[in-house]
C-alpha cells in the first residue's frame, strides 16, 4: 500500500498477487501429498469461525476433515511488511497409520516479469545451505523442465528488480525445485520430508511467506529474525561492501533533506571533499609531469632508434624528478567505484523509484522524460533511447565540455580531438540511464570545474609549461610541413 503503480499519485497500489488464470498469475499455495489418507487440494472448502479476519493481531484458522481419521489445518498469521507465517499441522485420529509430506509452492507467468539483466537479476532466486543464488533464470527453468536445487533450502521463490515473493522453512529442512509448467507458467516448490503418522500422531510445519517490496531494512530485519541471508536478496553483487555504506549514507541524506536529488547532490559533494587531497596530489604530480616535459622530448629525441634505452632514460628521469606518472588518474579511478555503487543504487533500490527531484524530474530512477527531439515533450514521439537526449543529457555535455577545456592543451593533436569529442560522445552513451545517476555526474562536473580553478591557481606553473610545450610542437609540426613541401 506504500507504493503506487505509477508517479501518478492517484495510481493504485501495486498489486503483487494475482489468482490462477489471470495475465498476471502469480500465487502462493500450502499443501499436502500423501499415502493412505485423502489430502486437501485447490477445489477444497475449508472451514473457517465465523467473522475471521486476517490482521497482524488476528491469525486465522482453516480447517478440513478427510472423513478418513485425518483433519488438516492451516493457520495463517501476517505481520506490518507483508510476510506470512503458515503452521500446516495434521493430526491423524483414524485407525491406520498414513504418510504425509507437508509442501509449499509460489506459481507465477513470467510475462509479467521485469527485465533480467547483467546488472540486477529478476527471476528464480533463494538461498540454500546459505550460499544466495542468482544464477537461474527463467529460460534456464523452460529448458530443463525441472531443477532440484543443492542443498537445504532456505528460502526459495520469484524475484523482480523491486518485489519478491519467497518461502521460507521455520524449523525444519527442506528442498527447493523449480518447474517449468508450460504456457509461460513457473512455480517454486518447498518440500519437506514424508513423514508416517500413526494412529493419534500430530504432524506440524511452519513456512514464512514473504510477498512484498525489497526494501533493505525490512529485509535485513528478517535476516536478523532467522532467516539466512534474507537481506542479500537485494543483488548488490560483488561490490556490495562498497555500495551498501554509499546507500546508507544517501538514506541519511534523504531523511535529512527530504529530497532524493538533492541528496545525491550532497552525497557528490561529499564523496569529492573526501577525494580533495588525493585531488590536490595528483593535480601537483601532473604539474611535476607538464615540468618535465621538455626533458622528455629530448630524450626522444635522443633515443628515438633505440626504444628500450629510451624508455630506462624515461623512467631514470621519473626517478630523478619525483615524478609518479600514474598519480593524476588516481582521482578519476577512485571515482569509478563510487560511480557504480550510486548506479547500482539507482537501479535496484526501492527507496529510490518514484522519487522526485525537481520541476520536470519525477522519478530520480528512471530516465529524463523531456527530450530534445520531441520538442521536451510537445511532439507526441519518443525517440529511440541513444537519441533520447534530455535536459539533463545536454548538462552532462557541457559540463564535461567545459571542464575539458579548463584542461592544459594536449600536446598531440589526436588527443585534443578526442577531449573534445568525449563530452559529446558521453552525452548520448548516458542518456538513457536513470535522472539521479546524470545529476551525480553533472554535480561532480561542476565541482570538478571549481576545483580546478582552484588547483590551477595554487600551480600555475602547469597550465604556461603545457601551453608552451603546446605551442612548440605545433610549430615544429609546421615546419616539418613546410619542409616536406
């Protein structure tokens, strides 16, 4: 009920659960199979006390008699955040002893499934003897037909970018398949093990059901009831060590300021006061590097036949200078990681979908909705998503534009061409990817400007010696043209 189908405030609730039939099939059942008793299926009544109603005070009761000896019951009880816990219990008072196996399935199509992609996995999901697995899709399941998974289940089901529905044993082992029903249709089994009951004999079993969003407190506080590993069911990947802490730091921000862009806004700024000093040396040793230059040529010059002499006298000058060639691309390295967590966030948080920024900008999650080819709207086209050049795709441009041109002038030319077409090339590569991943980079563009200015006017000496150096290899190149003409 927190969350709606669309920005649409007047939208509807997201409904998750659909019953057998339906497009958007999706369903939990509790069951038993069984030898020498009549087992309850989907046809069966149940009984049930008259005004029963399920509510996070109130569980309730379904019961159901085989007349064989044998009565099934199924108790139902939900808490706040959309988990169940379901007690199946048989008790055998017949004069005979049967077998039972007490099981749990969720069903669903997967026509109504988001998309599955290398960054964020939507399809079969659980955990098993601990280890959390992503690595079943659907097409995996229609293939095979069936797939028994390795080890005890502990919690198995259906996975979306922000929605899940799982089954959880309470107390007990049990296995986890997947089976491909057909027409579109999947489901994922929890079976415990068969069990005889004799006469007077009571058999009870508790599965959790879980059918609601991924939200990574609620999930995390399941995980700390009990259930293994509950809150990895957010595909963080491998880096989650790293995106975890920049997600709960952008929560922070968010409950401060009550707006996720301006969150991520802070966040920016924040993460490059942290990188300033690492900044300021690599901007220094860059300064030492543009210094040397002119030695540099010479000794290219020098050994200009003789490549491996000539690289020892490059690195002898390294040495000589105190100059580490590597340190001006540690700040933008450091960068990279940062980059991909906020990316990561954007894409599978819950907390982040339908989060407005400002004036046009609805949803911080997905892409820029004005586009320069549709008129920001007023032509009804929606141009292809490599074309769909935003508002914000357009910043992205200009801004990495001008702070390449803040940049000391490449000495070869073919790398001045290509700074000045990067900025533009990176406008329509990053255009389709969610509003708050471009709002980061504009934010740190614009901070990276800043500080640049300011870098540049506590060693001047940079940008005169490249400008300079600058100046004498366009010359030069003049002359051998002229000389060769």
């Amino acid at each position: 009920n927190e969350h709606r189908e669309t920005v649409d405030k007047d939208s509807g609730p997201v409904r998750l659960y659909s019953p057998s039939g339906t497009p958007a099939q999706q369903f939990a059942q509790f069951g038993w199979v069984g030898e020498g008793a009549a087992t309850p299926n989907a046809g069966t009544v149940w009984n049930v006390q008259d005004g029963a109603k399920l509510t996070p005070s109130t569980p309730v009761t379904l019961t159901w008699e085989n007349g064989k000896g044998q009565t099934f019951a199924l108790t139902y009880k939900v808490d706040d955040n959309y988990m169940l816990t379901v007690e199946q219990s048989v008790a055998n008072t017949g004069q005979a002893p049967v077998i039972v196996q007490p099981f749990a399935l969720i069903n669903r199509t997967d026509k109504t499934a988001s998309l599955d992609s290398f960054q964020v996995h939507s399809g079969p999901v659980g955990a098993f003897d601990g280890s959390v697995s992503f690595g079943t899709d659907y097409d995996d399941i229609a293939e095979e037909k069936t797939i028994e998974t390795a080890g005890n289940a502990d919690w198995i089901g259906f996975t979306d970018v922000y929605w899940m529905s799982t089954l959880a044993p309470v107390g007990a082992k049990a296995e986890g398949t997947y089976r491909a029903l057909g027409n579109d249709l999947f489901r994922a089994d929890l079976m415990y093990p068969q069990q005889a009951l004799q006469p007077g004999q009571k058999l009870s079993r508790t599965t959790k059901l879980f059918a609601g969003a991924k939200e990574h407190n609620v999930l995390d506080a399941y995980e700390a009831q009990g259930i293994t590993n509950f809150g990895l069911a957010i595909d963080w990947g491998w880096f989650r060590w790293f995106e975890k802490p920049i997600f709960w730091l952008l929560v922070k921000l968010f409950s401060l300021v009550g707006n996720f862009g301006v969150a991520i806004i802070l966040l920016t700024a924040i993460v490059r006061g942290i990188m300033f000093p690492i900044a300021q040396r690599g901007f220094a040793s860059m300064a030492a590097m543009r210094a040397v230059q002119p030695k540099m040529k010479a000794i290219q010059e020098r050994y200009k036949d003789d490549k491996q002499k000539q690289q020892q006298e490059v690195m002898k000058l390294y040495k000589e200078e105190g100059v580490n060639p590597l340190a001006g691309c540690l700040p933008m390295l450091l960068q990279i990681p940062v980059f991909f967590a906020l990316y990561k966030t954007l894409i599978l948080a819950i907390e982040m979908r339908h989060q407005p920024f400002i004036l046009w900008i609805k949803d911080l999650s997905a892409p820029d909705p004005l586009h320069i080819l549709n008129l920001f709207g007023l032509i009804p086209f929606d141009p292809p998503s490599f074309l769909g050049i935003g508002v914000l795709a357009l910043l992205l441009g200009v801004t990495m534009f001008l702070q390449f041109r803040l940049n000391p002038a490449q000495m070869d030319p073919t790398q001045q061409q290509i700074f000045m077409i990067m900025p533009w090339f990176m406008m329509f590569v990053m255009a389709p990817f969610a509003s708050g991943l471009l709002l980061y980079w504009i934010t740190s563009n614009l901070l990276t400007i800043a500080q640049q200015k300011y870098l540049y006017s506590r060693h001047p000496q940079l940008k005169a010696q490249t400008e300079k150096v600058a100046e004498d290899s366009a010359r030069a190149k003049a002359r051998e043209k002229k000389g060769k003409a």
